[in-house]
C-alpha cells in the first residue's frame, strides 16, 4: 500500500542550526502538507502546498519556515535558524485530490533542539 | 478559530465493553475524519464523513457525522486489546487543499 515516507526519523540539531525534513508524499496525490506535534499537545496545521506553491499558512509558518518540492517528488520543510520551541514530532501528509481534505500521514520527524 | 473538543480525554474499558468517544464544535465542517494514532508515529486515516447524518461503519467500528455538521461520534463495538490507542478528529473546510482542524484526542486503553 502506497504510504508517505519521511526522513530522518529523527533530528537533533542546536539552537539557530538550519534544519531540513524530508518527505516523499504519494505519488499521483496533488495536495501536500506540514503539521507539528509538540509533546503531549494536539496536532497542528503548518502550511499547505499545492500546484508547486503555498495554498495556505498558519501563524506558526513565519519567515523561519520554508517549504519547496524540488523536484517530482520530494517534498521539504526548511527551518532556517531553529529555536528550543521548534522541538516536536513533523508530520508530513498528501492528500490525493484536496477534496475534504483527507490527508494520509508519514511516521513524522521527531526535531530535538538543544 | 475552528476548534474541535473531544470527549473523554481519557477512557479505559474491560475487553468485550461498548465505548461511544465524542467530537464537539460550534463551527460546521465541510468532512470530518477519524484518525489513530500509536505512539511516536504519525496519524492513520480511518473514514472520512462528508455529509451531515451521516453513518460509516469499519468493522466493530461505526462513525457518525451530525446533521449539523458540527460534531461526530466514534462508538466502537466489544471492544478488544487491539483498539487501544489514541483516537483523533479533525475537520476539514470548504476549500480543497486546506487545512485539518484537530481535536485533542481520546486515549483509549482496553483491558484483557
């Protein structure tokens, strides 16, 4: 079965270290998306992709986040100088159409920062 | 804000028991999904609802979206060592490609 694969599984970088997660969404799916799970709080929406650029952000996605799919299938969250609340589980997820939004989830990246 | 409350937080059962977890909101979603999650690992997509009334079932598992589109229900059937873990919602808007509103989640334990 067709799944989401991120990489590493998980990250531990220093304060104001650039980080890049990595993610292969599903194929043929057109819709993409960053979440993030601080421990023991509720998933959170980052910012969604679609058509090669941002279709919506939340307030967490400011201009330390980046996101790009540089070529057909890599999908990457790029955080430019990382802080100590930055540490929490990343989810990646596509969705095939974008209709009622059903979005299929990688394993996630757990992103210590220290 | 669109926020979803679900309801218990917590819930632990005898195996063979009939549990029913909640997901509450003033707003109206255009879908509604149910998602498991283990531990250290990412959400798992269980059914989607889309139309308000709405009733899915999965095995011993049966969703149900509100006619007012603002609340659904997860009520799991005899339930079994199996089903434990934590049990997500999360609605979806209007537009495509937007995005997943989640609630906090239940965590279900069911004992042997």
């Amino acid at each position: 079965e067709p799944e989401v694969t991120q990489t590493p599984s998980h990250q531990v970088t220093q304060m104001g270290q650039e980080v890049i997660l990595r993610c292969v969404p599903i194929s043929n799916h057109l819709y993409f998306y960053w979440y993030r799970q601080i421990l023991g709080q509720k998933v959170e929406f980052l910012v969604s992709f679609y058509n090669n650029e941002i279709s919506e952000k939340s307030e967490i996605f400011d201009d330390q986040f980046s996101v790009e799919r540089p070529d057909g299938s890599n999908f990457t969250l790029k955080i430019r100088s990382t802080k100590l609340e930055d540490s929490a589980m990343y989810f990646c997820a596509s969705d095939p159409q974008g209709l009622n939004t059903e979005a299929f989830f990688g394993q996630g990246t757990r992103l210590t920062v220290v | 804000t669109q926020l979803l409350e679900q309801s218990p937080q917590f819930l632990s059962i005898q195996e063979g028991e009939n549990l029913t977890v909640y997901c509450n909101s003033s707003s109206v979603f255009s879908s509604l999904q149910w998602y498991r999650q283990e531990p250290g690992e990412g959400p798992v997509l269980l059914v989607t609802v889309v139309t308000g009334g709405e009733v899915k079932k999965l095995k011993r598992l049966t969703f149900q979206f509100g006619d007012a589109r603002k609340d659904s229900s997860l009520h799991i059937t005899a339930a079994q060592p199996g089903d434990t873990g934590l049990y997500l919602c999360a609605g979806g808007r209007d537009n495509a490609g937007n995005m997943l509103t989640f609630g906090g989640g239940t965590r279900l334990m069911v004992k042997p």
